[in-house]
C-alpha cells in the first residue's frame, strides 16, 4: 500500500525536466515530440480561433463537430453505433484521458478504502488519482524474461494467478493499458480475455487506457478491450489527440463508454473544467474527419517505425540489452550493468530512490540523454524489478535521435 505522501512527492517529469538538466542534453525523458502537429490541423486550429464561437465555452460533453467526429471515427472498431449525447465526453487531454477524467471517474465510483488494480510498470497518474480519491491501489507486476537474447514487449507477462488473488471483496477496477507505458507490449487477445473474465466474476469496471492505439508495430493487433465478448458495459476507453497528433499540449482526449459510467463522469468534468479547450476541439474535429483521407495514421506509423530503428540499431551497436516495443514510442534499456562512480554529485531529488533513478541522472550528465527511470512506476516492494530499467522516449525527428544514437555509444 502506498500512501498519500508518494501521490504528493515530487513528480518524476519535473525530476528530469529540460530546466534542471544541461541545456545541450538531448530529451528523450518525458513523452513529447519535438515537432509540431501537422500544418492541416494547426491550419484548423487557426480556422477555429479565427470564429467567433470556437473562442468560447463548448458543451460539456464536447463540441457536437468532434463527437460526431469521434463517433464516425471509432463505430467501427467498437462494433456499434457510439452515442454522441450519451457515450462520448471529451476532456480536457489525455491527462485527462489518462489521469484527469479518470481523476471523476473515480470521484463518481471510489468509496474510501476502495481497490483500483493496476499492472506494474503503471503510468505514475493512475496512482494519483486513485489515492487521491480515498481508493487503495493494488499493484500487479508484468514479469519481464530478459534472459532471451531480443526480449519484446510480449516478454513481460502476467502470472494469472497473482492477479486472481489481488481481487478482494473490495476490488472495484482494474486499469488496463495496452499499448502499454513505458513498456511498449500491445496485450493479446488470450491476455485480455484472462482480465474480462476476471472483471466478469467479480464484477468489476475496467478502464482501458488506449492512448497509444495509433502506434502499434509490426503488424500486430491492436484488441480495443471494451470489444471483447460482455465487456462494453463495464470498460471506459481513454484516447487521447495528444498522441494521435502530435500536440500534447493541446489537452484534448475523449472516454468512451456506456452511458451508466459517462454520465456520472460527464456530472464531474462539468463541475471541475466545464468544458475542454473550443478552438483546439475543432482542430482536433478536422484531424479525425481527414486522418482517412490523408492515410495519416499509417504514414505517423511508418515515420515512428523508422524512429524506433534508430534507437534499436544504436542499441544493437552497442550490444545493449532492451525490450523492443510492440507499440507507444517508448524503450526500456536494461541498465543493471551501468555504472557511475562513487561519490558522484547527484541532487537529493534523486537520492533514496531506486538505482535507475542515478542512472537516469548519470546518463543525462555524462552522455547528453535524458530518459525516465522505471521504478517510479512501481510500488514501493517492487522498486527491484523497476530500477533495471530506464524508459527513452522515441517521438523525435530523425536527427535528434541520430545524435541520440551517437552519444549512446559511449555507454560501451
Ligand atoms: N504520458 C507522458 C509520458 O509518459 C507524460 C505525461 C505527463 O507528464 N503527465 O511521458
């Protein structure tokens, strides 16, 4: 059990943050590009802010051009017709897609002492926003096997079993992320069918971050879990425009889901933000009505396949250990081997915390690359598993990551 003091502490993202590193260090911690949406959307951004009502208060729920948008966008993959008053709300990012609307969702369902299951690594918010509301998260760790020689994100498993005897009397959701951050496994279809039977047993609601649904590699699918057989009526996806278009800073996500949960969701977002960002709504609105048209996606895929190249090769050169992700633009480097000298100068920001944490320091320091250390992503009993690993995030140019590569072969 972790208490309030952690969701409290300092954050890991403004632990790395580029103001507290050197100016020339290249940033491959916190998950943002380094380039700008497309023209077309900023375009629409422009269009929007250039109106009179793009500058004001949209509906609660979310511009009715990019609910409609969403709903043409997502009917078919979900297999039904989405409801645009009743299965859509549009929030404030994926921050509110990850952790912000999750942030009502849980304000709505979370009675204090609650349980919230989440496999570990977790995306530090869901942690938060649990916590926050009174609930206790209970942690699963994915097991990873880097004893293979070219371990994917497929090597880090669920036991089954552990996850069964995490459920309790308590239990009310389980997070679900897939792709998943920071490992990059895309979940299999056996893998989600195992949890939907769980939550059907002891009837729980799932929340199935699905941010980085657009980045899944090689061919492999993508199962969106709210499709899965029983599973509609208790599954809220997040998505999030951040991702899918490059503009993080934008704040537009969207959940998906049956009316029973979005309409208590929809009662929190109107109380908290009102509404999400107008003009950057319909923005948004034309990135989604054009993406098909455009071939988008699979151009953005194509582009991040070549990004991941770079690093995987520079990793290779170097005889590095890592797991290659099936999907996100996240890598985890195995670092248990790395070593920094005794008494280096780490700030207190990074002492008292796992091992990653100086070597994610070390790293940034001495080579010019800044990553993420992992075992923020893990409750405090299983910082062992966690401190072997430091997240770099690959959604670069090609350039920067070129001279990523470079200064990552001093680490032979
Ligand atoms: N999703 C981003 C990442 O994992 C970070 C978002 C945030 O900083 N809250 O890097």
């Amino acid at each position: 059990r972790l208490k309030k003091g952690r969701a409290l502490a300092q954050d890991v993202w403004s632990i790395y943050n580029v103001a507290n590193l050197p100016a020339d260090c290249i940033n491959l911690g916190q998950g943002y590009m380094n380039f700008s949406p497309p023209q077309w959307i900023k375009d629409a951004a422009n269009d929007a802010l250039a109106t009179v009502v793009a500058n004001h208060y949209s509906h609660p729920k979310g511009r009715i051009r990019l609910r409609e948008a969403i709903r043409n966008y997502y009917s078919h993959d979900f297999g039904r017709d989405l409801n645009v008053e009743t299965e859509i709300v549009v929030t404030s990012g994926a921050n509110e897609g990850e952790p912000y609307d999750f942030v009502h969702l849980n304000q709505y369902l979370i009675q204090e002492g609650d349980e919230v299951i989440m496999f570990e690594p977790f995306f530090d918010q869901y942690l938060a926003c649990v916590v926050f509301n009174g609930g206790v998260p209970v942690y699963v760790p994915l097991h990873p096997d880097m004893s293979k020689d070219k371990p994917t994100g497929d090597d880090w498993k669920i036991d089954f079993d552990e996850l069964r005897r995490a459920v309790t009397s308590r239990t009310k959701i389980i997070i679900v992320n897939t792709p998943h951050n920071p490992v990059g496994k895309v979940f299999t279809r056996l893998e989600l069918e195992k949890i939907a039977a769980l939550a059907e047993e002891f009837n729980l609601l799932v929340l199935s971050d699905e941010v980085y649904d657009t980045l899944v590699f090689d061919g492999k699918e993508h199962i969106r879990f709210a499709t899965l057989p029983g599973m509609w009526d208790r599954t809220v996806t997040v998505e999030s425009a951040g991702k899918m278009f490059a503009a993080t800073g934008w704040r537009v996500g969207w959940l998906i889901g049956p009316s029973w949960i979005m309409h208590p969701t929809l009662a929190a977002t109107t109380r908290i933000v009102f509404c999400s960002n107008s003009p950057m709504q319909e923005a948004v609105a034309t990135g989604l009505e054009q993406v098909a048209s455009r071939g988008f996606i699979e151009n953005q895929l194509q582009e991040y396949t070549e990004r991941r190249k770079i690093l995987t090769d520079a990793l290779d050169k170097l005889g590095a250990k890592y797991t290659l992700p099936e999907g996100t633009y996240f890598l985890l480097l195995d670092i248990s081997d790395l070593k920094w000298p005794e008494d280096y100068p780490f700030p207190d920001s990074v002492l008292g915390r796992g091992r990653d944490f100086k070597a994610c320091w070390f790293m940034a320091m001495e080579i010019g690359v800044s990553s993420i250390p992992v075992s923020e992503f893990y409750c405090e009993e299983h910082v062992d598993i966690g401190e072997n690993f430091a997240r770099f995030a690959f959604c670069k140019d090609t350039e920067t990551l070129k001279r990523a590569a470079e200064r990552l072969q001093a680490l032979s």
